[in-house]
C-alpha cells in the first residue's frame, strides 16, 4: 500500500548568551497551527501565493498551545529569520539572533510568522521561562522536517 501522506515536524532550540560567558539552553518540540496547515495549502496550489515565512516572534505568554491559536499570547518582540535549506533533504530551518536590548523580558513562547506585524503563523512553542536582561543574546533555531 502507498502512504504519500505529508507530515511536518518542529521543534525549537533557543540558546541565551550571558555576559559572563554562560549559555541556557531549551530545546522542545512545537506544534503547527490550523492556520499554519492552511499556509502551506495556499503557497503550494492557492491562486495567489501567500509571505514567505521569515520572522520569528517572541514573548511571555503561558497559554497551553493549541492548533486553533493564531499567534502568540504575548508577543513580546519579532524579528527576521534566516533561512536555511540543503538541497535533497527534507530539513529546513530559520534562525533569528535577538541582541542587547532587543526581546528583553521573562520569554515562554515563540513561534515562526511571515510578516513583521500581524500575519499567519506556522507554528507556536511554549517551554521553561528563559529571563533575557537587557546585556543577554538569544538565538532561536527553529527545525522543520518533512516526512
């Protein structure tokens, strides 16, 4: 029997950058949205082509995730993603660097969008409090595969 089913994985690995040298990491898997599924259908086969996906958003929301949400609790800052893909795989990522001063608070969720304000959302992830202060650097990696 054939199974051409598409499926989507993500998870998300964030790493913070103190001054004095030590990294926390988090790392946990996210899960795609209702509205994200609805992206995908529109940028393979809908009449006009939605935004790339390209910025990633970050906040202090607590909110369990669930498929039916459409962005983030409380967002605290966005940025743009870098992305990345090699050919012949089925992995792809977008990776966002939040410097000094930037995304600075009590962050517990993130998720990857295709516009600086508004938009649609893949994905949304909450995990363990990571608490930036204003001299920390954060790096989100967010990891798709396809299967």
């Amino acid at each position: 029997m054939l199974n051409d089913a598409l499926k989507l994985k993500g998870s998300l690995d964030i790493k913070l950058y103190k001054p004095d040298g030590r990294v926390i990491t988090r790392h946990k898997d996210n899960l795609i949205l209702n509205g994200g599924f609805d992206f995908i259908c529109d940028a393979i086969a809908g009449t006009s082509r939605p935004a790339i996906m390209s910025y990633t958003a970050v906040g202090t929301g607590t909110t369990s995730v669930s498929a039916s949400q459409t962005a983030l609790i409380t967002e605290l800052d966005r940025k743009s993603a870098s992305y990345a893909h090699t050919k012949g795989t089925k992995v792809f990522t977008l990776t966002t660097t939040f410097n000094q001063g930037e995304a600075t608070g009590a962050i517990t969720e993130a998720g990857i969008c295709n516009a600086s304000s508004g938009g649609t959302f893949l994905d949304r992830v909450t995990f363990a409090v990571i608490n930036k202060a204003a001299d920390d650097v954060l790096t989100t990696t967010f990891q798709f595969t396809l299967s």
